[in-house]
C-alpha cells in the first residue's frame, strides 16, 4: 500500500473514532436549557419527548467499545501499513517470497517467525502431504478406482471448481458441463489433467476473422443448425455453407466435428456452451467468444490437480 493510502486510511479511523467519542460526551450532557425529565414540546400519536439523559450503562459501553478499540489498532494490524505492536500478520510475506522453499519455511519455524496462517499451512502440509503424495504416486487409471481419493477429489472441486462449472458440474452458459461427453481440448485423463494445469484460453475472434458480412449470418446459423441436425431451411442453409467454407472450416473442420487440439468446438452434436437457438450462435458469429480457465498448478499443486483430474473423469466416465 502506497504512503498515501496508509495515511488516509489511518487518519480517517482515527477520527472517525475520535468523533464517536465527541458525539457520545455531548449527548450525555443537558444542553438544552431544559430541566430533566421535562418535555421537549414534541409530541406524536400521544407519544411526548421527555429530556432523558442516555442511560449510564449503555454510554459506559461505548467507552468501553472506544478503547478497546484503539488498544486492538495498537496492538494489531489496522492503521494503514502499521504493523502493530505484536507485528501480527495472516501471511509470512518475508516466507512467501522465497518460493515457499521448504527449507524457508522450517527455518522460519525453527525461529517462530511463521505467522498464524503459515503455521496452519505448514500443520496441514505435515498430516495431509503425505497422502497427497501417495496419490500422486499413483497413475490415474488407478486412481479413479479409489472411492476414497474421489471424495477427497470431490471436495477439492467443490471449494475450487464449484463457482464456475457449478456444485453439481453441470456448468452454465460460457461454462462448460464437466458431466457429458462433450470435451473442448478431449475428456481423456491425460487430456483434463493438461487443461488444469496449465489453464485454457478459448478465443474466436467476430466472424472467425473472415471477410463475412452482416448479411450472412442468419444463413450461417442456419447452416449451423444443419450440422447439428436440427430443424432447418435447406435454401438458407445451402447459402450458409458457402459462408462456413470462407475459412470457418480451418477450426470446426470440414465437417464441423471441431478441433480438440484448438478447442473448436463440435458443431454437430447439440452441446453449445453460448445456447444453441439461432440468435444465440448469430450472436457468437458476429461477436466472437473469450473463455478462459486459470491455471491451476501453481495455486493448488500438482498433488492436488491430479486428485481433482481423477475425480472430473469418473464424472462423465460413471
């Protein structure tokens, strides 16, 4: 955090403190010329203003609310890039970056430099490591014969995958259904193993980056609807190949079964990751599509990627 914002972000909690304080003294004193207990001239619906004091035990607990409050900034992070008197952190910057080396870290727990999250980190590393590494020890084919490493799978998913693919994996639009058949890069375990680790970075630009003019696309998406063996107007559609054949095969293919090695998708079976009615694909058409999925080896590991690939297999593989 910059100098500035550290001390606007401190002056201003300070004085937002300091005027709790102020407004709680003034209205614990009579400053209004009128006796206590007497009216304040308001009344409503039969209901009279007396001139009533706050209650002593209820100011005292402000006070007592106030300096707590001021003893807890003092003492712990809070005042911009003030560190407190304890030098209490969440994270042990001084560890992380260091490539969080084991050799770091056990030096800096030999010394109890390790902050309360590193040290929970570094508890958990020590009982559930070892597992992990017997996991990873052990090829995916065998893997996803394991109930026990499924569940463990299960719950990785689901506080890391569940936000996007969903708690059920079925997806939502721009998300693919991690359920069925339909793979973008290939549902084989080599194949989501590689899409975890390293990340997908989906891109057709508008109109595929073709010379195709506005007035093609409802015939593309009717051609589109063909391959994918809906419903369709044999003329409009006939116009529509002639579009695709500018170029949109060099992704989808000639016969639009699409391009794992690309992540083009399969125009012929009836998944579409946008919506399949025609406004839909008229839409991806002339607009383009950017999906991108995070790389995921240097945030949870491979250890626990591979626990996570097996699990995501056995989801269309049951």
């Amino acid at each position: 955090m910059s100098n500035f914002w550290s001390i606007w972000i401190t002056v201003l909690t300070l004085i937002v403190i300091a005027g709790c304080f102020f407004i709680l003294r003034k209205m614990s004193k009579n400053n209004t010329g009128i006796k206590e207990g007497e009216s304040m001239g308001h009344s409503f619906d039969g209901i009279e203003e007396l001139n009533n004091p706050l209650p002593k035990w209820w100011a005292y607990m402000f006070y007592i609310t106030i300096v707590f409050g001021l003893i807890y900034l003092a003492m712990y992070p809070g005042l911009g890039n003030y560190k407190g008197l304890f030098g209490w952190t969440s994270s042990n910057q001084s560890v992380r970056s260091m490539e969080e080396s084991k050799a770091a870290v056990d030096a800096a727990k030999a010394e109890n430099r390790l902050s309360q999250y590193d040290r929970e980190v570094a508890h958990a590393d020590e009982k559930y490591g070892p597992i992990f590494a017997a996991y990873l020890a052990t090829p995916l084919e065998e893997l996803v014969k394991n109930e026990e490493a499924l569940k463990v799978g299960g719950r990785l998913f689901l506080q890391n995958c569940a936000q996007c693919h969903g708690s059920d994996a079925r997806g939502s639009k721009g998300f693919p259904n991690l359920t069925d058949k339909s793979w973008l890069y290939g549902g084989e375990l080599a194949d989501i193993k590689t899409t975890l680790m390293n990340g997908r970075n989906g891109m057709m630009p508008p109109k595929g980056g073709l010379p195709i003019e506005d007035s093609e696309l409802e015939g593309l998406a009717e051609y589109v609807v063909k391959l994918s063996g809906g419903e369709h107007d044999a003329a409009l559609a006939a116009q529509g190949q002639g579009s695709f054949m500018k170029g949109c095969f060099a992704c989808h293919g000639m016969d639009g079964t699409g391009n794992k090695f690309m992540g083009a998708p399969n125009l012929t079976d009836n998944d579409w990751l946008y919506g399949g009615s025609r406004g839909a694909i008229v839409e991806s058409i002339k607009y383009g599509r950017a999906g991108v999925m995070p790389a995921w080896k240097d945030i949870l590991g491979e250890e626990k990627v591979h626990v996570i690939t097996a699990y995501v297999y056995s989801l269309s593989n049951k």
